[in-house]
C-alpha cells in the first residue's frame, strides 16, 4: 500500500526524526564528518592564515613576495582539494546512514565506510557533472548581468535591476539544484545510476514535485546564511578586531554549523528521494554491509 505523500513540512519533520531514531549512530557520523572538517580548519587558520596577512601587507607596502603568492596558491590548491575529498566523503556516509535509518535498517559506521570503498565511483561521476554545471550557469549568470549593467546608464534603475537579476540568476538556480542534488542521492543509492543517467533519472523522479523541491532548498538555504555571513565576518576582519583567539573560535563553530547544515541537507533530499519513489508506486531498496561482511547485500522494503 502507497502511502500518502508528504508535504514540505512532514519532510523536514521526518528529516528531523530519521537521526532521532538512532541518535547514538547519527553522533557518530556526524563527529566522523566534523573531525576532518575542523583539523582541515584548525591547519587552514594555522599554515595559511598568517600566509594571507603577509602577502595583504606586502600588497599594501608595494613589497609583495612572488614566492608568497606561489606559495599562498599552492596551499589553497591542496586545502581544496581536501575540502572537496571530505564534503564527498560526507555526503555519501551521510546520505547511506540516512536510507539505513529512513528505512529502519541496523547498519554499523564500519559498514556504511566499506559499502562506499565499494562504491565511490558513481556519486563521483554525478559529483563532477553537477559542479561543471554549477560554474558554468555561474559564469553565464555573471556575464549576462555584467553585460545589462554595461549597456544601461549608470543609474538607480541599472543598480535595481542589476540586482533584480542577480536575485532571479539565484533562485533559479536553486531550481535547477533541486535535480542536480536529487541525481547525487540516486548515484549514492541506486547501482548503475551516474552522470547523465542520474541526472535523467533525477528529472523523471521528481517530475510533479519540482516546485515541492524548490522550497526544501529555498528553506534549506536561507537556514544556512547566517553560517556564511559568520565566516565572511571572519575572513573580512583584516584589522584584526576579532582578536587570534575569538577569530578561531568563531571559526570552529562555524564549521560544526556548516556540517550541521550540510548534515540535514543530506538527510532532507534522501527522505525526499524516498518520498518521490513511494508518490510513483516504485520498490524502495538500498544496499546495506550487513554484519561484518564486507559485500554489500540488497535489502527491499515494499510500501
């Protein structure tokens, strides 16, 4: 028997309750994504931190270093790197733990590292079409309003309408995130499932429910600007106002809350994902490790 569908708010109520349900499980993934995240943070503010205060001074004085700035770029290549590897990783063992959960199914931390060793390749595939896609509507989001701020006097109206765009260029966006995150889920999730075909399949899942995804990410984003605005606080504060101490503080809590937001996104689209499937009648299956073996076994629930 299908059940009826759940609205917006009975997502985010379910999203909230999938941890609940095994709170000691969800701590557990949840302080093995922050724990790299916050040594990668303590090793940005300690390698680089000092690195960008002397090449700031040295552009000031007309004494920059080129060996700094090689060296500034350099670091910042690796801790992206780093960055990009640890977010990855995150999302899968987060979007894994979420279906185990979601689906009432026992699955140790052990178990959910060995099923991505197992299967990394095709969320990795997604990964990197979606972040092509996302520079390239940046770049052509950027132009397009460069270009009607060129060609319009320099004006109130042309200031307005500038940022008219800008705000358009984002919520639409946001649209078009909605199937770009869905097809990371259904590569996690579903073997077979990578690139364009998890993105085709993203499109055929969600189909009726793309204004419902809208607002799950619209809501999702706004719960996460003031994390930004707490590191642009941060980054900005070239006078050093904060002090040494209170910067990396407020450093370190926000990054648990940006893990915490990136945390519930995860968990919000895999019950969305499994809402989607259950509105089309479909089977509802994951692969699980299952005790300590190491080979992943497909587990079915039927609705």
């Amino acid at each position: 028997m299908v059940a009826s569908p759940l609205n917006v708010n009975g997502i985010l109520r379910e999203a909230i309750n999938v941890p609940a349900r095994n709170g000691k499980f969800a701590l557990q993934v949840m302080l093995t994504i922050l724990s790299p995240f916050s040594l990668i943070g303590l090793l940005h503010y300690l390698l680089v931190g000092f690195l960008i205060h002397k090449v700031e001074d040295g552009y000031e004085n007309s004494s920059l270093d080129q060996k700094d700035v090689r060296t500034l770029i350099g670091l910042e290549l690796v801790f992206l790197a780093a960055f990009f590897f640890v977010s990855f990783f995150g999302t899968m063992l987060t979007i894994h733990a979420s279906a185990s959960s979601y689906l009432g199914k026992t699955a140790g931390l052990k178990d959910l590292i060995s099923l991505i060793r197992f299967a990394w390749k095709n969320p990795l595939i997604t990964w990197l079409y979606v972040s092509c896609f996302t520079v390239i509507y940046t770049v052509l989001a950027i132009v397009l309003i460069k270009l009607v701020s060129l060609l319009g006097p320099a004006n109130y109206a042309t200031y307005v309408l500038g940022w008219f765009l800008a705000i358009l260029a984002v919520l639409f966006y946001l649209y078009l995130d909605v199937s770009w995150t869905l097809a990371i889920v259904i590569s996690v999730l579903e073997e077979g499932s990578c690139g364009t075909k998890g993105l085709k399949r993203s499109e055929k899942l969600i189909r009726g429910r793309k204004s419902q995804g809208f607002l799950l990410m619209l809501i999702l984003k706004v719960l996460s600007v003031p994390i930004y605005v707490l590191f642009y606080v941060i980054a900005t504060d070239d006078d050093d106002e904060l002090g040494a101490f209170t910067q990396f503080a407020f450093g370190f809590v926000a990054t648990v809350f940006f893990c915490l937001a990136k945390f519930f996104d995860s968990v919000v689209f895999t019950v969305f994902y499994y809402e989607c499937k259950q509105s089309k009648g479909e089977r509802i299956e994951m692969e699980l490790g299952v005790g300590d073996s190491l080979v992943p076994q497909k587990l079915d629930v039927e609705f």
